[in-house]
C-alpha cells in the first residue's frame, strides 16, 4: 500500500522559507517520478514542480528561481524548499506519485500540508 505524508508546513511572513518533506512507503521509491501540488481556497489544484528518476527536475512558471525539489532516496523522501515566499504561495501543498513508473498523471497522494505566507 503505497503511503505519502507531507510534512513541514506552517505559517511565514512574505519573503520567508520553508523545506517540505514528504515520505513514501510502499513503492520503489527511487524509480518513481514524485510531484509537488498545490491548492489555494477557491482554485483548482496545480503542478509545482516534478522530480524525475532521471534527476531531471521542472518547476512551474510562478515558482522558477524560488522552489527547489530534491530526493533523498536513501530515505524515501522528497522535499520541497521554498524560498522568497510570497502570499500567493498560500495553499496546501500536496506530492504525489504516479500507479506506474512510466505514467504522466498521479494516483497516489498525501494528506497535505497547510503552508500560509502573511504579508
């Protein structure tokens, strides 16, 4: 049973950081592509950014230069730092992982984690 938890939320002022983390169990984990999702009250859920098994990474227009995904394979975890914060930024913060390695869309999902920037 594949399980993800988010953790590492909180509430920064504007300009400020935070490093999410996000452990997996019940999946190769250093074969899966991870991917980091956000929601903001009212709006539809949207890609941060996804780290391949490559090594590649892509980030999303609105987080280029501040968000930084990385892996620790040795211990099933995927982070995301998040630098420059700005109030925009306020959602919760969902990874996930695809049902196969070789699929584009994801399946599975972690609770999430509230992550609040005042201004």
């Amino acid at each position: 049973q594949v399980q993800l938890r988010e953790s590492g939320g909180g509430l920064v002022q504007a300009g400020g950081s935070l490093r999410l983390s996000c452990a997996a169990s019940g999946l190769a984990f250093s074969a899966y592509p991870m991917g980091w999702f956000r929601q903001a009250p009212g709006k539809e859920r949207e890609l941060v950014g996804r780290i391949f098994r490559s090594g590649i990474i892509t980030y999303a227009d609105s987080v280029k230069g501040r968000f930084t995904i990385s892996r620790d394979n040795a211990k099933n975890t995927v982070y995301l730092q998040m630098n420059s914060l700005k109030p925009e930024d306020t959602a919760v913060y969902y990874c996930a992982a695809p049902p196969t390695i070789f699929s584009s869309n994801y399946a599975f999902w972690g609770q999430g984690t509230q992550v609040t920037v005042s201004s």
